[in-house]
C-alpha cells in the first residue's frame, strides 16, 4: 500500500465581523416584549458599539430611531441580526447584501428545517452570500455573543468566564450555561448554530482557537455536514491547549439496523464519534452535566501523569466512598510508603489514618491549616499522580465563625500550591457553594458536590494521558471505482492488493467440485455463496475430511439453500491462532472507519471491537488491535504462544487505505481473519458497494 497522503490544506475564515463587529443592526426591531426582535435590540443597544433598528412599519422601537431599510441607515454595517418571520427573511438577506455587510446572524425559523423546496431556497441564497463575502450564522439560531469584545447579540444571558459554547440547540446551551453557575465556571463566547447553512462547527471551532479569551471549547452538535473538517478542527483545538467537549446525539443502534453486514451493524454513529474523538482529542460526553463537570476539570485541574490518586478526607465515611468510587472508576488508591505515611502523621493528630486513604481525624477543628499542610506533601510526593480531597471542607465555619477567615485562605493557599508544583489537585466538599470552595475555584481548583462526580472527572482526565492529538489521517486521491461484488470479487479484489486468503475455488457444479478438490489438500471448507450470513443458516462447513464427505455436504447444500455457487477452500490450520474481524465502513460524514476486534461467528457475542478513523497506518493499527479487551490472545495466554500481530496490523492498515481510495465502498470486512505464530491469512471476505 502507499503511504498516508500528507494533511491537506485548510482555510479558515475570518469571523472578526462576527464576534467583534465595528457596528451592529437589527432587522425586525420590536417594541413587543414577546418577540426575538425586542429582546436583540434591547441588548444591541445596551452595547458600546453603535447599534441601528430596522423596521419596515415603525419610525421608532424602543425610544430609538428605526429605519425602514438597511440602505436608510447610511452607515456601514458590520453585523446584522435579522428577527424577521420566514416570509420576509430573503428579503431582509437581499437588503444586507447590497448593504455589504460583513456577517449575518439569522435567528428566523421556518427555513431549510421546513422541507426540500426551502432547503434547496436556503442553498441559493447561501451561495450568494459567499460570493460577496458575507458569513451567515443559522438560521433558526439564538445569536452569538463574545465577552471579550462586549457582544451580547444573543437572547438569553451567559455569564463571563473562559469556555466558549458552540450549539445547535439554544436549550442545550443554555442548559450547560446553568450548569456553569453552579461550578464557578462562565462563557468567553457562545454561537448558536442553528440549521448550519453556511457557517458550521469547524468554523466557530477554529475561531475559537484563534481567540485569546478562549481556553476550552465546549460543542453540541446533532450532525456532522463535513466530518473530516471538524475532526481538523478539534484536532487543532486539542494541539493549541483548548480542549474540545462534544455532545452530540445518535449514539444509539437505532442506525445500525439497516446495516448489512457485522460491520455496518456494529459501528454506530456512537462507535464513529469515539473513534474520530480518540483521533483527535476531543472528550465525548453525553450529558450537559457531564460536559460541565468534565470542562471545570480540563480548565481547573493540572494534567494527570498516571493513575495513583491520594485521597485526603475529613471523615472515615467520605474517605472509604471516595477510595471505592475511585477504584470502581479504574484508578488506584495505593498504599503510601512508611516515609510518605511518616511525612503526613507529622501533621495530623495522632488519631489521623494517613495509609491512604487520609482522614485528618478533627485535625480541621484543632488546625484548619493542616489541610494545606498535608495537600503539599501530597502534591510534592513522587509516589502520587493525583489528589482527591473529600469531605467537610468549607463547613468549618458553621461551627466557628472565627474560622471562616482562615478556611477560606485555605482554599486559596491549597490553589497556590497545586499552581506552584503542577500537582493535580481536585476537591468534593459538601459545601459546594461555601465561600472557601470559592476560593478553590477562584485558585484554579476544581470543586465538585458529587464524590462520584469528581472520581469521574478524575478518571476523564487520566485516561488523556497516553492520548496523543493531532492524528486525524488524510484521505488519498480516489482510484477507478469497483464496479463488482460478492465473495469471489471481493476476494479477487484483495488479493490484487496483498492480502492473503486460503487456496480456493468456486465451482457452481459437481464436476466443477470434485475437479477443484484435486488441487487443494483436505481438510477442506465449503462454503454456499449467494447469503450474506451464511453460516448462520448452516451454509458454512469445516473440517471436511474427505471426498466423499465433501460430494454429501455439496448435496445437502443444493437441497437446504440452492446457492448459485459454492467455494471450496484449504481449511486453515487454527490450533495455535486467533480469529479477528478486521473491516471498514465508509460514514457518509467522516469517510472511512476502521474496525477491529474479536472475530469469527462469536463476533456480535463477544463484542470486543475497536474502532479508529481511517486510513490507519500500521503503528496505529497494531494499537488498535493490542487495544482489545482480548488483547491478551494476541500475545500470549496460559502457555499459548503470541500471534503474528504485526502482520495483522499491515493487513488492517492495507484494508483502511484500500477503503478510503475507493469511497465507493460503503463495507468491506474479513471476517474472519486468522493470525497464528507464523502469519496471517483471511478466510473471508465481503464488500458491499454504496454508490
């Protein structure tokens, strides 16, 4: 196979005149408290910037000046909002571009969401507002706003803060922006995306990057127009140090149903996120919570180094359910060394645990400092990669009032420390909402009311440690198209490209039977073609010992199933190997997906499947298959020996490339794949052609 084609060329657009425009109007200005008009208008004019009403019928909205038309302002215009019913939106369009405007925010209905003949509508105008050089956001959107620049051009408030929000719902935004309340957290800049017609999520992703005041990226996103794009994008987020948090939907099997092969049945619109999120960087999540919490961890809460947490309690209840909720999430809660357990004991009261978990044991009510005291033995201890600090912490002063000063240095003395050693330092207190969980979060600490919330989060967070970014492949020139399928073509067709099968034939008569068997050496397997699950209706036959056997099973085949052919094939010595599933399908967002796992007529039963956005390249396909929860097989188990992996690796890679030049290829699957110690060979083969 040839090499991975280079990263193509990306350009991105400038959305200055977006988020940061000169001057803004309203079109569809409105005196009525009930309507989108009014409300963007009376934000347009709370602004600093110089703000126009537009209203066909009115002389005045608000108490301010309306001109009948964008070309009576007489002035330039950046940005307009347009608020207008469905009606009259094109024309409101056609107004803005004689007008030159720079950029249009759509918050009107009823558009290309209300059929084809609209869709179709949408399209035109779309392209006519790219040749001027105009960017358009929505339809059927909530607005944008950017707290930087002082743009609230939006109908709902979003309080300020470092994240920016891109969604294509307005209730979900709004939804994660509560959320955001209740952990300190607040939006650098919202868009909403509405129907997508122009501008898409990759745009407002790569703005994002570009902007100063952004330091996460949190996405919504119910479809995907151009997949490969936005895996660039977020790629390019996660290398510039803003992680992307996508929501999305569709995660369900409801789309695999139609599928018509293993593959198509087991990759998901789900299995298709996780694989181009693991390519790229991006954290998928599936509920506004989730996205919250997992947000306040990646802008709060230093990079794990591994997986060692130390829990710091103030309470044997709170330290053994945080010490189980951080074991049942795969993280470790191990022992402290005799010195690290000295080291702490020297700052606790002589009742103190300090094995790990720690619980202070009322060292807070004699020494409310002891809990910075002990936080940076932990966060300097090489033994530790994480802290979990669990507890009352933030209700002292409830007891003592006189304690409230010093607790609440102490939050911010614990956020210097994990600032000063890089340690990462998270904190689930009862008191969330007190004044010295503030002063952690105001510190750059994560603070969560939930411990499973922050065992979570924590989790999240280590699993990011392995994953490199930047990985999104590039697809190669497209190849004549493949016209034929069916077993025998797609055979043919891959073995013209390297991989290896069995010896074997077709033969559609007994003549045909017994003249091929001469050839190949017995045992032998035959197989009825014509059925896409062949085996499943007794269509598969191994282990033929000899002709006779072979002539008996060729007629019982002819009774049950009248195939239209049968391949009789060499049966694969499989006593020292493993059976895989190695295929790809081709997503009408994001092109070709490769899937790895566990194979063989067990591969639906087992379900050990991994999946990576393809091509793939050999290093990362032997990752994929060394990735498997069955791993094990490959290398070794209870005396067997290890299989050829590297080679299963090239054929995986071969079959990816192979793929994305034919994007005519909806599936393409081997299934299964033998590897033993000496090499690989697949015995079966399906390719299925989507256009």
């Amino acid at each position: 196979m040839p090499p991975l084609s280079p990263a193509p060329v990306i350009s991105r657009r400038d959305l200055t005149p977006l988020f940061d425009p000169v001057s803004i109007a309203v079109v569809g200005a409105s005196n009525d408290p009930a309507k989108y008009g009014n409300w963007l208008a009376s934000r347009a004019l709370a602004g600093s910037r110089p703000a126009y009403l537009v209203n066909k019928t009115r002389a005045s909205v608000l108490g301010r000046r309306a001109y009948p038309t964008l070309a009576d302002v007489g002035e330039p215009v950046d940005l307009v909002l347009i608020a207008v019913p469905a009606a009259g939106f094109y024309d409101a369009l056609d107004e803005a571009i004689n007008a030159q405007v720079k950029a249009v925010v759509a918050v009107t209905a009823g558009l290309g969401e209300a059929g084809e003949r609209e869709r179709l509508r949408q399209e035109a105008v779309v392209r006519r507002l790219r040749e001027a050089g105009i960017s358009l956001l929505g339809p059927n959107c909530l607005g944008v706003l950017d707290h930087t620049t002082g743009l609230d051009a939006t109908v709902n408030d979003f309080p300020s803060g470092s994240i920016s929000i891109i969604s294509q719902s307005g209730n979900v935004a709004i939804d994660v922006a509560g959320h955001f309340s209740g952990l300190g957290l607040g939006v650098a800049r919202f868009a909403s995306l509405g129907n997508c017609a122009d501008l898409d999520v990759s745009d407002l992703i790569d703005s994002c990057v570009d902007h100063g005041g952004t330091e996460a990226i949190g996405v919504y996103c119910e479809g995907f127009q151009d997949g490969r794009k936005f895996a660039h994008a977020a790629a390019r987020a996660a290398e510039a140090g803003k992680p992307v948090v996508l929501l999305s939907v569709g995660r369900g099997a409801a789309s695999a149903r139609g599928a018509a092969s293993h593959t198509g049945s087991m990759v998901t619109s789900g299995v298709v996120l996780d694989a181009v999120c693991e390519a790229t960087g991006t954290e998928l999540v599936s509920s506004p919570n989730e996205m919250a919490n997992l947000l306040q961890a990646l802008v709060r809460t230093n990079p794990l180094t591994g997986r060692r947490v130390a829990v710091l309690a103030d309470g044997g209840g709170h330290a053994s359910l945080a010490g189980d909720s951080l074991e049942d999430a795969g993280l470790q809660v191990e022992e402290f060394s005799p010195e690290m357990q000295t080291q702490v004991a020297a700052e606790l009261p002589p009742t103190a645990a300090v094995s790990n978990p720690i619980d202070i044991a009322g060292g807070g009510e004699q020494d409310i400092t002891c809990f910075s005291r002990v936080a940076r033995r932990l966060m300097e201890s090489p033994e530790i990669d994480a802290v979990l600090m669990t507890g009352y912490f933030g209700g002292y002063s409830h007891y003592d009032i006189a304690v409230a000063p010093a607790e609440i240095q102490q939050g911010h003395d614990i956020g210097a420390l994990a600032a000063e050693t890089g340690a990462s330092f998270v904190v689930q207190t009862m008191f969330a909402d007190s004044e010295p969980a503030a002063a952690l979060r105001e510190s750059g600490v994560a603070v969560y009311r939930n411990v499973e919330d922050a065992t979570w989060a924590l989790e999240r967070l280590a699993r990011r440690v392995p994953r490199a970014v930047g990985r999104v492949p590039s697809l190669p020139p497209a190849a004549a198209p493949l016209t034929e399928t069916g077993y025998w073509p797609a055979r043919r067709t891959l073995l013209d490209i390297g991989i290896p099968f069995v010896p074997a034939a077709e033969v559609a008569d007994i003549r045909e039977l017994r003249s091929a068997a001469e050839q190949l050496s017995f045992p032998l397997v035959l197989k009825a073609l014509g059925d896409e699950h062949k085996s499943d209706r007794g269509g598969v036959v191994v282990g033929i010992k000899d002709r006779y056997e072979l002539e008996q099973t060729w007629a019982d085949f002819q009774h049950r199933l009248e195939p239209p052919t049968c391949s009789v094939e060499q049966m694969a010595d499989l006593s020292d190997g493993v059976e895989l599933i190695l295929g790809i399908r081709q997503d009408a967002a994001f092109g070709p997906i490769v899937l790895a796992g566990i194979g063989g007529v067990y591969t639906e039963l087992l379900k050990d499947t991994r999946c990576a956005l393809g091509p793939i390249s050999t290093e990362t396909a032997k990752n994929v298959l060394l990735s498997l929860r069955g791993a094990a097989l490959l290398t070794g188990y209870r005396g067997r020996p290890a299989v050829d992996v590297d080679s299963a690796a090239r054929l995986l890679s071969d079959l990816s490339v192979f793929a994305a030049e034919h994007p005519e290829i909806g599936e393409l699957e081997c299934n299964p794949v033998a590897v033993t110690p000496r090499g690989v060979v697949a015995l079966d083969a399906r390719l299925i052609l989507s256009r």
